[in-house]
C-alpha cells in the first residue's frame, strides 16, 4: 500500500484529499506546515507527498528545498492556489515532479498521482537496472 | 628819493615779486620817515644811496642766479619766496641800521659838545687871566705901597714884611715875595694852606726881567699845579726911572688849569679833525654796514636757496612720484634725506604709497576673489536655474507680499498654465476663488507648523482630468529669520497614485485568489468524491444528485475561471520588452477583429516613419485588444473605430489613439475608469482597462482618455519610443 503524506495548511483541503486518497487505497499521512512535514520525513518515507506552495512559517518551496536535502529521491507534487509559471519552473527545477492549481479537481489529483507513481517506479527500475549493471561499469567514485 | 628810486626800479621791472618788494619797501620808507627826524636829510641820503644802488645789484645778481640754479618752478618760487623775506626783513634792518648810524654819528659830531669845549676852554683862560690881573694888580698895589712907604729901606724891613703878611691874610694871595735890586730876596710870605712847593729863585728869569722894569704875568706849571705870577718892578722915590726891587704875587692852582685846557684844546682840535673826516666815518659805516648786510643777504639768500632745495627737491620728487601714482605706478619708494618734518612727509609718503600698494593688491585679490565668487554664484544662479527648469517637480514661490515670483516649467506644464500671465501678481487673484479656502488652510497650517514646512495631498482638476498633487509648502527665511515668502513645491503623483493603487490591487488580487480557490478544493473535490462513489447507486430517472453535483462542480470551474482572470490581472508578468513595431501590433489585433466586426467602421491611420522601438509585444497586443473590445461595446452595433499611430521625433515619442464614436464616459467615471472592477458595462470583469494601464505604466508610457467630437471617447496612449532595452 502507497503512502502519501499530504501538506496544507487549510484543514479542509487536507480533509478532503485524505477521503479521496483513501478511496483510492492510498494510506495517508497528514502534516499542517513545512517544518510538521520535515519531522514526518524523519521518522517514515512516504512514496509522494502532496506539497502546499503557500503556507506560513516555511513556505512550500523552502519546504521542497529541505526534503530534497534529506531525501534526493522523494517524490512531491506541488498545490498552488495562485501559482505563476515562474514558480511552478522553480518548483520543477527543485526537484517537483508536477505542480497542480488550486482548486484541486479529483481526476487531476489522482491523474498527476500516478504520473508521479509511474515516474518513481521508472526511477526505481532505473536504479535497479544501474545497480545490477554496475559492475559492469567502470568504478566512477 | 632812494626808496623812489627803488621802487621805480622795482615797478620797471613788472615782476610780482618786484611789485611786492616795491610795497614792502614802501612800508619801509614809512618805518625810515619815523627816524628821519633824528637826522640830516642830506647826510642820511648820501649815505643811503649807495645802499639803494648795491641793492638793485643785488637784486639785479640774485634774480640771475636764482633762475640759473633754482631749475624747477617750485625751486624758483620758494628761492624767491625766501629770498623776498629775507629781502624785505634786510632792507628794513639796513636802512633802520644806516639811519641809526648817521643819527648816532651826527650825534657824536653834534656843535652844542664843539661849544661847550670851546666854552670850558674859554672859561679856564678867563680863569688864568683874571688871576693873571689880580696877581698884577695886588703886586701894583704892593709895588706902590712899597715904593710911598720906602720900605725897602734897611730899616723898614720889618714893616715891609709886616705888611706883606697882612696883604697876604687879606687878598688871601698864595705866596708873596719881594726881591731887591741886587736879587736878593727880601720877604717870603707863604699860605700856610699851600704845600710846600718850590719858589722862584731871586736869580730866575723873571725876576730879572721885573728888575728890568717889565711889568708882567706868568704860569708856571708846579708839579701838578700851576702858579700864576704877577710880576711888578718898585720903582725909587727918586728917580721914577730907577727900579729897586720886584714884587712877585702867586697864585696857586691846586690842580693843573693849563693842562686841563690843553686837554682840552687837544680834544677840541682833534675833534675839529675828526669832523672834518665826519662823511668818511659815516661812509665806512654805512659801507661796512651794507657790506655786512650783503654778506647776510648773500649767505640768506644761500641759505634760503639750500633751505628751498632741502625742501623743494622732496617736494618735487614727491610730485613726480605723486603724478606716477596717480599714473597707477605705486611701486615708488623715495629716499629719505633727513629727518626733519620733510624726511616724515617722505616717510609718511612712503608709507601711504606700502598702503596704497598693499591695500592694491587687497582691493586686486578681493576683486579677484570677487570677480570669481560673482561667476561661481553666476554659475551657481544658472545651475539653480536649470535645475528649477528642469526638475519634475512644479515649484512656484511667493514673495511676502503674495506675490508670484517664480514659476517653473514644470509647474506651466502640470498646472497647464503661462507663466508669464501670472508673475507678479497675487496669488489669490490668479487661483480660482473656489480654492482659496484650501489655500488659506494650507497657508495657516503653514503659519502654525513648527518646522516652517508642510505636506499635503491634494486632488487638483485641471482641465478635464483630475491630478493628484503631493503640495509641500516651505516658509522661506533669509539669515536674519525674516520672512521672506513661501515656496509651493508640488509633484505630480497621479501615475505614482495610480501605481500604488494598482499595486494595492495586485496584492488583494492575489490575496483573494488563494482565499478563494482554497475553498474551493475542498467543495470540488467533496462533489467529486460524492459522484465517483455514489452516482452509480441512482438510477437513471433521479438526475438530482446528478444535477447537484455537476453543478457544484461547475460552479467551483466558473469561480475558478473568475478568479483566475482575477489572478491574471493580479500576477501580471513583468515586461518582456523586444524590438517590435507598433504598427506591426496594430495590423496585427486589427486583423483579429475587422472580419469579426462587419458593421463596424475600422479605420487605420498609421505613421510609416514609426521606428522599431522596444517594448512587450505579448501585452501591448492585449492593450490594444482591450481599447478596441472597450469601443466595440460602446459602439454597438454599427459604428466607427479609428486607431492611429503618431511618431514625435523631438519628444521621442510614440502616440497611439483609438477613438470611437459610442456612448462616451460621463465626466466623474472619468478618473476611475483605469481602477480594476470599475465597469460601466453589464458583462465583463472590470479589468480591462486596469490591465491597459498597468500595461502602459510598466512601458513608462501615459494613458488619457478624451471625449470625441461630436459624441464617443478617445483613448490617448503616450509610449517613449526607446530604441534601447532600458
């Protein structure tokens, strides 16, 4: 079973993903702020988190910018309910694997999911495939 | 005559100086009249004379060697300033001194001192010869008294000397002898008050001569003293013929008589020589005199010219270098020679002309400084001036009158005024009676505020528009805090108000977008949930839930879109500016909406000299979009749209109307009609416009709106036609 960790600050969209998620089959952790989602990320590893770009204290990009220093590999999605093109680039350029607008549609959420799922998939098979080929490679330490 | 003479000279000669002289000397003939009385006019001329002529020589030479040796005119004039005193002072001493001289001599000479010698003289002969008389007449009478008593009988001897002793004690005679004829002396009687002195001798000669029958008298100097002797032969009874003896009477004269007459007599002669010489004495005096009084007048006129040159030389030599200074020259400096009063002229001099010279080069620095102080406040005067011309900023100043003094060109510009027309008059006859009241306010809030300056916004319509002005009203104050007027400096902050606004609008814009579309992701996604889990359960006749799902869902993609648009707005990008030209864009979005709108008059009037200039192509397309959707709805149905396109080259500028002749904007939605959510339309987001000027802000460009003639609205866009990427 996936699990997805959803960050927003506003209780009733986390409420609402969580019962879609669910539906779907996907198990859910729930985190209201950046620096909630960074102690999640300490104790278990989701395979997606749903991120939120606006929020107080640590805002979504910053947020973004920590799990990719703990986790390189985290798959996130970014939500934004006033995203520019120009934050959704940087969003991308750190590491997310889509930004979706606010507000959320459910075909989009879970379309964008297993894009996201497809693509961590094709990266695990990726690293599989380095790794059983690898000595076959030269050392590159 | 001599002082005529003088003068006449003196006058022929037609000097000045001569003409004084000749008064001076006249005044000297009066001093001289004063002592005439006291000599001879005769005597006192003779001697004079010579001194009149010398005079003229002197004169004749000094006035020669003056004119030779004195050179310069100051020289000359003093020599004979000097030489005029000393002149006049000498002449008057030597004539007073001659006069004195003759008066004194004539004195000496005079014929009372003659008389009174020959007198004295005559007085001690009448002396000697009255004793001479008596002394013969007491021997007469002894003689005959001797000769009737026969007393020189041998026997009457004692008689005889008895007789001559009584004789003696009468007449008070000095000594009495009697001497016979055989010289023998008979009787001696003496005065017992005489000295003993020496008697005649029986054998001396005049003794014998009485003996001889020679009556006579005789002086005999004794000593000191002189004895008259009266010698008288005593004839015999007898023979009368006949001589017996001789009687001799003498006198004494204690002091010597003839000596002192011949004293007398010598005096009297010798005086008789010297007044014989008198003329020559007075001469050699009055030549001596004169002679020393040349020599006085030579060395005064000496001294005087030495004196003169001591003088005139300085005083020369402070003229020229008098006249050089006032040539400019002040590099002089004069010797000192002395140091009498003109060694401190010339010091003083030199002193004055150091002064002059430093005071000079003060008085050349502080022109110089002031010279370049004057262009540096010319400079700065100027500066000021082009700043005030220049800046944004409208600046007008009122003096404390009231009165306008200064108007810049920016104040003509926002204020849409000629400032000519207004200099100089007051402020409360050129502002409009309407706004005084604000003025006055503005003006006491002034008067009441401690730092002597206050701000305050104000909306000002000029024109048709309405502008929005930051006023700041300074006191102006000279060094001494007096007042000296007020200065109004004023900014346009219509566009800046207007970007602030639109930036407040931005910021709500964004704000409402999130809190909006953050409800609305769980409304969405809650419908949708509600439908993918239980839609399958209705059957086909109940579309209720169905229906409420789809339109909660639709509903939340209409919001969506709204706020979207909202967003849009809000999140506008910045400009992405590239070389494009307008006309290009114009064609362009003409394209789009010609063909669409047949009813509707499109027409273009480009201008083909517009250069590429720099600018986001993206949204000024869209600018142009909204003005022609704008006239499009206020136009209706059928109408005309005329866009144009105006190339300024001086101002660099870039001017794009699109006019209309639709419904027109009322006058007071005028102001708002940029402002987002400000609509007169029915449909539409009221944020067509907002983007329009936001647009052209961010290009640096102007947006104004006018109304058409006869009916309809002209949309004005001002773009700087950049050619850079500034």
């Amino acid at each position: 079973m996936k699990n997805i960790l959803i960050v927003d600050d506003e209780q009733s969209i986390r409420q609402s993903l969580d019962g879609i998620l669910s539906d779907e089959g996907f198990q859910t952790s729930l985190a209201s702020t950046g620096e909630e989602c960074l102690e999640i990320i300490q104790t278990e590893t989701p395979d997606l988190i749903l991120l939120d770009i606006w929020m107080p204290g640590i805002d979504g990009l910053e947020t973004l910018t920590r799990i990719k220093r703990i986790l390189p590999a985290q798959l996130v999605i970014m939500m934004s309910g006033h995203g520019t093109i120009e934050t959704a680039v940087k969003a991308t350029h750190l590491g997310a694997v889509d930004f979706i607008e606010k507000p959320l549609s459910l075909e989009k959420v879970l379309l964008s999911i297993q894009n996201a799922m497809k693509i961590g998939q094709l990266v695990e098979e990726n690293k599989a495939l380095k790794r059983k080929n690898r000595p076959r490679l030269p050392d590159d330490r | 005559m001599a002082f005529n003479i003088l003068c006449n000279y003196l006058t022929d000669s037609s000097s000045p100086t001569g003409a004084k002289a000749c008064r001076v000397n006249l005044s000297t003939a009066h001093q001289q009249q004063y002592y005439r009385p006291c000599c001879h006019q005769s005597e006192y001329s003779s001697g004079s004379t010579f001194s009149v002529s010398d005079f003229q020589k002197c004169i004749q030479t000094d006035s020669g060697t003056s004119s030779r040796c004195a050179g310069g005119k100051a020289s000359k004039q003093a020599g004979w300033g000097f030489y005029s005193t000393f002149s006049r002072t000498y002449d008057a001493a030597v004539f007073v001194s001659a006069g004195f001289i003759s008066s004194s001599i004539d004195n000496w000479f005079n014929n009372q001192v003659e008389r009174a010698l020959d007198e004295s003289l005559e007085v001690a002969q009448t002396y000697y010869r009255n004793s001479e008389a008596n002394a013969l007449y007491y021997a007469d009478q002894l003689s005959q008294r001797i000769q009737k008593n026969k007393l020189l009988n041998e026997d009457n001897l004692p008689q005889l000397r008895e007789l001559i002793i009584n004789k003696q004690e009468e007449y008070n005679l000095g000594i009495v002898e009697v001497f016979s004829a055989t010289h023998e002396e008979l009787v001696r009687v003496a005065n017992p008050k005489l000295p003993i002195i020496e008697i005649t001798a029986a054998t001396s000669d005049p003794v014998r001569e009485g003996l001889q029958g020679i009556r006579f008298s005789q002086i005999t100097p004794v000593g000191q003293a002189d004895l008259i002797r009266g010698i008288v032969p005593i004839l015999s009874n007898w023979n009368p013929k006949d001589i017996v003896g001789v009687v001799v009477v003498n006198y004494y004269v204690p002091y010597s008589l003839i000596n002192k007459m011949k004293e007398i007599s010598e005096s009297v002669d010798q005086y008789k020589i010297t007044r014989s010489i008198k003329g020559q004495i007075q001469q050699s005096y009055v030549i001596v005199l004169l002679l020393i009084a040349l020599i006085i007048i030579f060395l005064a006129t000496w001294f005087g010219f030495h004196l003169a040159r001591g003088i005139t030389v300085p005083i020369q030599e402070l003229a020229t270098a008098t006249t050089r200074i006032a040539s400019g020259d002040l590099d002089i400096q004069l010797q000192t020679r002395s140091t009498d009063e003109i060694g401190t002229l010339v010091n003083a001099f030199n002193k004055m002309t150091a002064d002059l010279r430093q005071s000079r080069i003060e008085v050349n620095s502080a022109n110089q400084e002031l010279q370049s102080s004057n262009l540096e406040l010319d400079r700065r005067r100027n500066y000021m001036e082009i700043v005030l011309a220049n800046v944004t900023a409208g600046v007008i100043s009122i003096d404390r009158n009231g009165h306008l003094t200064t108007v810049n060109k920016s104040a003509e510009n926002l204020l849409m005024m000629n400032a000519d027309k207004v200099i100089g008059k007051d402020f409360r006859t050129v502002i409009p009676s309407r706004y005084l009241p604000t003025i006055m306010n503005l003006l006491k809030k002034l008067f009441y505020s401690e730092r002597g300056t206050v701000h305050q916004q104000m909306s000002v319509p000029i024109g048709n528009e309405k502008y929005t002005f930051m006023v700041n009203l300074t006191t102006l104050r000279d060094n001494n805090n007096n007042f000296m007027g007020t200065v109004v400096v004023f900014d346009d902050l219509t566009q800046l108000y207007k970007a602030q606004r639109m930036a407040a609008w931005r910021e709500v814009a964004r704000r409402i977008a999130h809190e909006i579309k953050n409800p609305l992701t769980p409304i969405q996604l809650s419908a949708q949930r509600l439908r993918r889990r239980y839609l399958e359960r209705f059957s086909d006749d109940d579309h209720v839930f169905d229906d409420c799902t789809k339109m909660i869902s639709d509903q939340v993609d209409e919001l969506k879109n709204l706020v979207n648009e909202f967003s849009n707005f809000a999140r506008m990008p910045a400009t992405k500016p590239s070389a494009n030209n307008l006309n290009a864009v114009i064609e362009e979005a003409l394209a789009l909406y010609q063909p669409a709108h047949k009813n509707i008059n499109f027409i273009k009037s480009l201008d083909l000299k517009l250069p590429d200039t720099y600018f986001d192509r993206e949204q000024i397309k869209r600018v142009i979009i909204n003005l022609f959707e704008n006239a499009i709805a206020a136009v209706g149905e059928k109408g005309r749209i005329d866009v144009s396109s105006i190339y300024n080259q001086e101002l660099k500028m870039i001017t794009l109307t699109v006019a209309d002749d639709g419904c027109g904007i009322p006058p007071e939605d005028k102001t708002r009609l940029f402002e987002p959510y400000f609509s007169t339309k029915k449909t539409g987001t009221g944020l067509g416009l907002a983007i329009v000027s936001t647009i052209i802000t961010d290009h640096n460009g102007y947006i104004r709106v006018r109304d058409n003639s006869p009916e309809g609205t002209i949309f004005i866009i001002e773009l700087p036609a950049t050619p850079s990427n500034s």
